[in-house]
C-alpha cells in the first residue's frame, strides 16, 4: 500500500459524499468493521436496492460477506476483486476498494460534466445580456485601477531624481576585501568548530556503543554461568537431605502423638468438670436433705414437748380433784416419758454397732454418717 493510494481513495469516497471521516491512520492496523462498512456503503451506492449481508461477527459471517461483495461486484460492475486483500482489512484492502469507488468517481464526474454541458448549452443564448452586464462592470473596475496605478507611478517617477543620486553613489562605493575576507574566515572558523564538535560527540557515541556492548557481552557470560551454577544446584541433592527427612518423619510421629494425647486430655478435663458438677449437686442434694430433715425433727421434738405438758398438766388436775387418791398415785410408779421409737432405737444402734450409713429415717430416705451425727448433736 503506497501513501498515494490511501489519498486517492479518501478523496474519492469524500468526494461521493460518505458520511465519516477517514484518517490515512485507520488502515496501519487490521480494522475489518470499518472495511465492512465501507464495502455496505459503496454496494448500496451502486445498488441501493441489494441486499447484502451485514453481520461481521464471527469468521464464518466475515467470510460469507467478502464472498458476497465480490461477487455481486464481478457480477454487476464486471470488478474483479481479492478476497483474500479484503478479508485482510489493512491497506492491501485499500487497493481492492479503490477500484469501485474509483468506478463510482468516474461515473460521478461524467454525469456531471454531461450535467454542465447540457446547462451551458442551455443558458448560452440566455446569458447574453448578463455576460454583456459583467464585461460593463469589469470594464469601469479596470478603469478605476488604472487611474490609481498611474497616479502612484506619477508619484514614483517624481522622487527618481534623489533615489538616482543615492543609488549613483551606492554604486560607486568601493567594497572592502579586507571586511568581506575576515567575515569569511569567521564562517568558516565557526562552521570547522561545529564540525568538530560533532565529530568529538560521534568519536563517543562510537566509544560509548562499544563500551555498552562489553559490559553486555560480559552480563550474557555472567547470566549463562549463573544458569549453568542453577541447573547444576538443582541436579545435586543435598548432603543433608536423609536426615532432614528422617527428622520429618519423626516429627510428624511426635506430632501425630501429640495430638493424640492432646485429645485424651481435653477428654479427661471435661470429664473432671463432669465429675466435680455432679458432687457439687449431689452435695448441694444433701445439705437440703439434711435441712428439711433438722426441720422435722425440729418440729416432732416441739410437738413432744407440747404433748409432754399438756399430759402433766392433766395429771395435776386429776391430783386436784382426786386428793383422796394421791396418795394412791405418788405409790404407784412414775409414767416414763415418752419417747420416739426413732430415737429410741437409734440410740440403741449407736451404743451397740456404731453408725449404720444405711439406716432410713423415714420414708425410705437414706442419709450418710456424717448428716446422722449432725441429727444426733441437735
């Protein structure tokens, strides 16, 4: 693709009135869309009628439609184009869309041309009198500038007389050589200098150039010597290796039994925590087995108080009345108190066999030795 090629062709679809700008940057890369629509829009100016289709999306459908383009071209315009150019969509495609709208251009300009010819032909007798008006109107423009002309060069023509003697005298002045050869000299002094300032800065680009390239050439050698230390540490296995891994293994065993016994103690802690929540509430059980206990034990003892006194308070009341029998009474023996079989026979099993821990109060209730002890103290 030449420079020239891509002009022509954004001339010529300006010039057929396509309505989007296009830049000679469009077409330095592959831009299919834009090729697609350039190729719908120069179908549809040749045919405007034809159907063609428009989806580009996958390769199969870009396929179809350069196939379609062409040959709807060959067919209609007698256009024989590449395929191959336009499915590339870069400046190559330039060249095969060239061609129609080269076509379309052509067409255009002779259609226009017949246009102009036709309208000169009819206007040629018309324009008579108009053309007649415009040559009137040229004629006194040139008029008015001729006058101004001539009274500028009167002007000119009066001042000749001094600018004859300044120019006399500018040109009988003699030159001095001696001036002119040391400006000279001066150029030429300051354009050696420039050249061999730049020669000095080439001398060093050449020097720098060669120098970057040794310091290059010595970083590859470094970098393959590296590359060969790396392969060669890594095909070598470590002295050390065995026992690194037999320490692994080992500590993976410890660790493997430390988890275990870990495990075995988180068990046994809760367990424990079981454990001392149970006797707390079997201890708790037992304080409040042993309070209401007290308490009725408490109360039997206060009602056989009161029963004790109610009993003497009628014995004295019988003397009373009965004082002739007192006597009688005070032979007789005295009524032993009365006394809780409980009691009673706990006391004989304390004195004779110790403490029984499963003695029942009552009830079928069965308390420890040491709530026992604490009834037999109160």
């Amino acid at each position: 693709m030449s420079y020239r090629d891509l002009r022509n062709f954004i001339e010529t679809l300006t010039a057929l009135g396509y309505p989007r700008r296009i830049s000679t940057e469009n077409f330095r890369t592959p831009n299919f869309p834009l090729v697609a629509e350039i190729l719908i829009w120069l179908v549809k100016r040749y045919e405007p009628h034809n159907e063609i289709p428009t989806d580009v999306d996958t390769e199969a459908d870009r396929i179809f439609f350069i196939k379609t383009v062409a040959q709807f071209m060959a067919a209609k315009a007698h256009i024989k184009l590449n395929t191959k150019r336009l499915y590339q969509a870069d400046g190559y495609a330039v060249k095969e869309m060239l061609k129609i709208s080269s076509v379309l251009h052509s067409a255009m300009k002779t259609k226009e041309m017949a246009l102009e010819d036709r309208a000169e032909e009819d206007n040629k007798f018309r324009s008579d009198i108009g053309s007649r008006i415009s040559d009137l109107k040229a004629a006194r423009q040139l008029a008015s500038e001729v006058t101004t002309t001539g009274a500028a060069l009167y002007d000119l023509l009066g001042k000749e007389v001094d600018l004859r003697e300044r120019r006399t005298i500018a040109i009988a002045r003699p030159l001095d050589i001696n001036e002119t050869e040391k400006a000279l000299r001066a150029a030429t002094k300051d354009v050696l200098e420039n050249v061999a300032k730049t020669k000095d800065m080439l001398n060093n680009v050449v020097s720098d150039e060669a120098s970057l390239d040794a310091k290059i050439e010595r970083k590859k050698q470094d970098l393959e010597r590296h590359q060969k230390r790396l392969q060669t540490l890594q095909s070598v296995r470590p002295a050390f290796m065995d026992e690194y891994e037999k320490i692994e293994e080992d500590l993976k065993k410890q660790y493997d039994l430390y988890e275990k016994k870990f495990r075995n103690l988180s068990f046994l802690e809760s367990q424990l925590e079981e454990h001392h929540r149970l006797e707390k509430e079997r201890f708790e059980e037992a304080e409040n087995t042993l309070r209401i206990m007290q308490h009725k034990l408490r109360e039997e003892k206060l009602d056989l108080m009161r029963g004790s006194l109610t009993n003497e308070d009628s014995d004295l009341g019988v003397i009373e009345d009965e004082g002739s029998d007192s006597d009688l009474e005070e032979s007789r023996p005295s009524k032993p108190t009365s006394r809780n079989p409980a009691q009673t026979f706990r006391r004989h099993k304390r004195t004779s066999e110790g403490p029984d821990p499963q003695l029942s109060f009552e009830a079928g209730v069965v308390e420890p030795f040491n709530c026992r002890k604490k009834l037999y103290e109160n």
